[in-house]
C-alpha cells in the first residue's frame, strides 16, 4: 500500500483535488472514516489521509507516509537538511507564499539585511539585552540569519498572529509568510529588500525515510504515471539508490 | 570520541590523576578550585552568546516553566558568580568539570567533556595577566604529561586598531570589528568599501528626517525610541557620503588579514606590510613581542609558535589576545586548549564597572588522546 497525505482543509485541499482532477484523477471518499480517508477510482493500491498540512510535513520527515502534498515552507522548517531525508517530487503551482523578514515602518533608517545587523548589535549594548525575533519558522530564521551574518537576535516561538508581536511588545522584529504583504502593512511592517527567506509553493514530496517496499514503489511508479508524470518516478527512484 | 561517552574505572582514573596534577598546578598558583552547578538559567548563555552558541547550547524547560541550559562552557556561570557575590578584584578561579555542546552536523563528537581551566579576573596590569595565564596553560599540559605540542596566536586588539586608524564612519569601524572573525565576509566588506559605491538611501537632515519618522502613522517603535532611530540614520546619511576607502588601503588590511606563518616571520610580513600604509600598529606588535619572548622563555620553540593575523576564536565574547595550543591524536590535528582575553564579559553579565578577564581551558579528554599516541 502507498499512503499519500493531503491537507484536511482550506483552500490547499480544494486545490489538490482540482490538480488531481485536472489528471484525470477522481478522489473518493472513504465510506465511514469520517473524512479523513479517501482513495483513487481505479487504484485501490492508493491510501489518500488528509492530515493538517503541518502534521504532513512531520509524517514526511518521520517516514510514517509515503508521499504528502503541502507547503515548502513547512518542509523546509521540518528538516532543515532534505538529503537522505525527502525529496520534493514536484512543486504544484498553488499555495504561493513568502517567508519573509519583516520590520516596523518605523525604522526609516533600516531597509536591508545589513542594516538590521548594525541595529541588533546596536540594540544589545544600548538595551543590555537582544533583539527578540518573533517567528514560527526558527529553523529557516536561524539559517538565513547566519547567512546573513547576525548573531545578536533571539528566537522567540509564535503560535500564531506573529504580525501583531511588535506592536504588542513581545518582540521587535517578525519572520513570518505572506502572500501579498497586505497583513503585513496593515499592521505597520515592512519586508526588507534582501529579506525573502523562501519563496514557498505547495509541493508533493517523497518520504526517503518511510518503508519503501515493492509494492509501495509500484503504485507509486503507477500513480505518477496515470498522471503523465513518469519521468518523475526515475528521479525519485535515483534517490532511493542514494 | 562517542556521542555519549562511557568512563570506565580505568578511564576515570586516569582522568582523575591527570586532573589533579593540572589543578594542582592551578593552586600552586594561587587558583581557588570552585564549580558552578551543571543547570543553569538559561538566559545567562544565549543572552550572552548570540544565536550560534544557542544553536548549540542544550535548553530543556523545568516543571513551572522556566528555560534552563546544561553549561557549554564554565567560564560565564563562573564570571556571573564572582559578580554575584561582590569578589574582590583579583581573582584566580580554577574549575575542572564537563560542559555540554550540541554538535550540528558532527553527530559522532560527543555532546559531553571534561575541561579544566582557569580565570583570571580583574587585575590592572594585563601585560602580567597575559603573562600568566599563557604560561599555565602551557605548564598544565607539562604536568599532565604532555611534551609535544604547537600554538597559534592572535590577537583581536590588533585588527580592532587597524580598524580604528582607518578614516571610516564609526558605525563601519563597529561593523568591521563584529564580524572579524569571519575571515571571509570582513574579506568582501573591505572590497565594497574601497571598490564599491555608497549611496544615500535616507534624507541628510535632522527635520528631513524627522518628517519621514511623522509620516509612518500608527507603525510600532518595535521597541527602539524615536532618538535611536534618529541619531543612527543621521550617521548613515553621514557615512553614506564618507563611505570610501582608498582602494589600496582596503588591499592593504585584505593582505595583512591574510597573513599567517610562524610568529617571527608572520610579525615581520606585519611590519612590512604596515610600512606601506600610514597606520601604526607598535604598541599592539609590542605586545605581541613580549608573548613570543614569555613563550620562549618557557622554552617553546620558535618554530612551534604560529601568528595567524585573522585568529580571532570563533565564541564572541573573546576581545583581545587569544590562543590555540595543538598536539595530534591518532586520528590527526586536535586542539587540546585555548584560551584568551574576554574584557567585556563580566559587564555584560551585570558588573558595575569593566572588569579585565582572561582565562585558559584545556580539553582533558583530548589530552588523554594526544598523550597516549606521543
């Protein structure tokens, strides 16, 4: 059996059922599993989940799925390195979004990278304690902050409304995921010029840590197929060897 | 090493043995033996430390919710402690105990070792602090055991100076020496700044800028005051005029940074070097003089010394002079302790006034290694 994760909800699931309809694929529910189950027409070999889309990318890294749809963002934050870990089969051309670094309109004197490294060393030593970065993404915060060469910030985890903590004081500086920058502006931040951590779609991804057995490989060679997407089970099967 | 040592009886033995020969030393020394507890807030390494050491530091959350760190290093809980309960300056501390790093990306290196080390906090004379710590830790390997060994040293001050004689805007100078020991970004910012432009992006006015700060509505401070904001993008409009250096100069400090080799020579390329330039490094090439005559009097051979002009230890708190001790294990090179000058540390963890600070670490179970293929 290959098991394959969608997400439960949202307009990431609508449009996964369009892009499997699109090829030819018709999901069904499966009787009594309230919804949170469902199969192919004509491949019985295919279990479909719908999960949260941040759960899929746990599963994924985890090896209890084959394959998931669901954002690279979320991938990315999971595994910070994909070798040996997962391999992204194919970005999916919906549920685009930016992760991106985001400071107060305020701070007229800051609009790149290298400006917020003068201000976070700045800010240590005039207010005794770091410049606190309120974000979901610690992981991808982390790597891009190195790369960008700044060390005198701290992480600090948001659930949720991330926008909203330099406004209510719990943090001065936000990484979060934006579509259009309108939540971002409404709530009196902008990007940085260089501040685009990761542009980020939706993307079926492969498991290299799940239980790939025979009979797992040959649905899955079968379901890209049936999609006239062949070409991609080599690239995947390549990984496999690796 | 495993990731998870195990010490048999034999293992803890020996490291006993070699640990009280070293903290013997230490007392000889005038060094009190004191250890800080393994559970520490949490707060006191990442504030300090920056997110790369956080990265690596392990935090686990207690039961009512406060962020605790297993140490990665003595030194700071040690510092924190003498600030705590008002020590008179100067103190020796010497400490033997393990420290805890995660290690991303080498998952065979062991998250748990064994360090042995000494701080020397407060005295005046730093020419004499120097002095002593450079030669306890190179008598502590002695008395350990061990007879081969080589050193690499540098010294922050002096690129800090080099900094500070070149004709930059001040928040360059600051940038410059923050990422000093990033070898290769110092490398490209001095290209920029003598081959690249500089152009305004911000109104050169204080009422300009004033203005523009009006105009941004209900957008949050986010924590800095108006005045901040002001006063550094007024010293950017500034800088962005004077953002230039002589192209030659800029090659000039690229090359010096670039300079490595034993002491003697490496020094001399310096002087050769700086002879090119109007820029007067004497008073820190003294001091670096002094150490290759201590360690010569120590009777460490000059071909055994290294200068390495970009050495600055890549754990941010270090300031001044800094250094490697080096020996072989049977798997090749392994640095077997380190130590330098940290003069900003104890401020930061709260002291009233700056506090001189130096100290050395030795790496007992790499030690063990090196002396057991010697």
């Amino acid at each position: 059996m290959l098991s394959l994760a969608i997400p439960s909800k949202g307009r990431l699931k609508e449009n996964c059922h369009a892009w499997f309809a699109e090829r030819g694929l018709v999901m069904e529910q499966t009787a009594g599993a309230r919804g949170y189950r469902a199969s192919f027409a004509g491949l019985p070999d295919v279990e479909v989940m719908l999960l949260s889309a941040s759960e899929i990318a746990s599963a994924l890294l985890a090896g209890d799925i084959h394959l998931g749809i669901t954002g690279e963002d979320l991938l990315r934050e999971e595994a910070p390195e994909l070798k040996g870990r997962m391999h992204l089969i194919k970005p999916l051309g919906f549920g685009f979004a930016d992760v991106v670094v985001a400071v107060s309109q305020y701070w007229i004197d800051v609009s790149s990278m290298a400006d917020l490294d003068d201000v976070c060393a700045a800010y240590a030593q005039t207010h005794r304690r770091r410049l606190r970065v309120a974000t979901k993404y610690a992981q991808l915060t982390r790597s891009f902050f190195a790369q960008a060469r700044i060390s005198d910030y701290r992480i600090v985890p948001s659930a949720g409304a991330t926008e909203g903590a330099p406004a209510a004081g719990t943090a001065e500086v936000i990484v979060d995921i934006t579509t259009t920058g309108a939540t971002l502006r409404d709530n009196g931040l902008k990007i940085l010029d260089d501040g685009v951590i990761l542009k980020s779609q939706a993307q079926l991804a492969a498991s290299l840590t799940a239980d790939w057995d025979a009979e797992a490989r040959k649905a899955c060679e079968t379901l890209l197929s049936r999609m006239n997407e062949a070409p991609l089970y080599s690239a995947l099967s390549a990984e496999f060897r690796a | 090493m495993a990731t998870f040592p195990y010490y048999d009886a034999g293992a803890l033995q020996a490291l006993g043995a070699q640990a009280d020969a070293i903290l013997g030393l230490f007392a000889g020394r005038g060094y009190v033996h004191e250890e800080p507890s393994v559970l520490q807030p949490a707060e006191i390494f990442l504030d300090r430390s920056g997110e790369e050491i956080r990265r690596r530091t392990f935090t686990l959350t207690d039961p009512s919710g406060r962020d605790l760190a297993l140490r990665p290093d003595l030194t700071i809980p040690i510092c924190r402690d003498a600030i705590l309960a008002n020590r008179k300056w100067p103190a020796r501390i010497c400490y033997n105990g393990l420290a805890f790093r995660h290690q991303p990306g080498e998952p065979h290196r062991p998250t748990q070792f064994f360090q042995a080390g000494a701080e020397l906090l407060g005295l005046e004379d730093r020419t004499a602090g120097e002095t002593e710590i450079l030669s306890l830790a190179i008598e502590a390997l002695r008395v350990a055991g061990l007879k081969d060994f080589s050193l690499r040293i540098g010294d922050l001050a002096l690129f800090n100076a080099l900094v500070d004689a070149l004709a930059l805007p001040k928040q360059w100078r600051a940038r410059l020496k923050r990422h000093f020991w990033r070898a290769g970004y110092v490398e490209s910012l001095l290209y920029w700044l003598g081959h690249g432009d500089g152009t305004a992006k911000l109104p050169g006015t204080k009422a300009e800028i004033e203005a523009l700060l009006d105009k941004q509505g209900d957008a949050p401070a986010a924590g800095r005051t108006r005045a901040e904001i002001i006063a550094r993008a007024l010293d950017r409009a500034a800088e962005a005029a004077a953002l230039r250096l002589d192209p030659a100069m800029a090659d000039a400090i690229a090359k010096l940074l670039d300079i490595s080799g034993p002491a003697e020579q490496a020094l001399a390329e310096v002087r050769a070097l700086l002879k090119t330039t109007n820029i007067n490094l004497d008073v820190q090439l003294a001091a670096m003089d002094a150490r290759l005559a201590t360690l010569k009097s120590l009777g460490v051979a000059a071909d055994r010394v290294r200068f390495t002009a970009h050495f600055g230890r890549n754990m941010e708190y270090y300031t001044g002079f800094v250094f490697e001790l080096w020996a072989r294990d049977k798997e090749g090179p392994v640095q077997v302790a380190g130590g330098g000058r940290y003069d900003t540390l104890l401020e930061s963890l709260g002291a009233k006034q700056p506090v001189s600070a130096i100290g050395c670490a030795i790496r007992t179970e790499r030690l063990m290694a090196a002396k057991a293929v010697a």
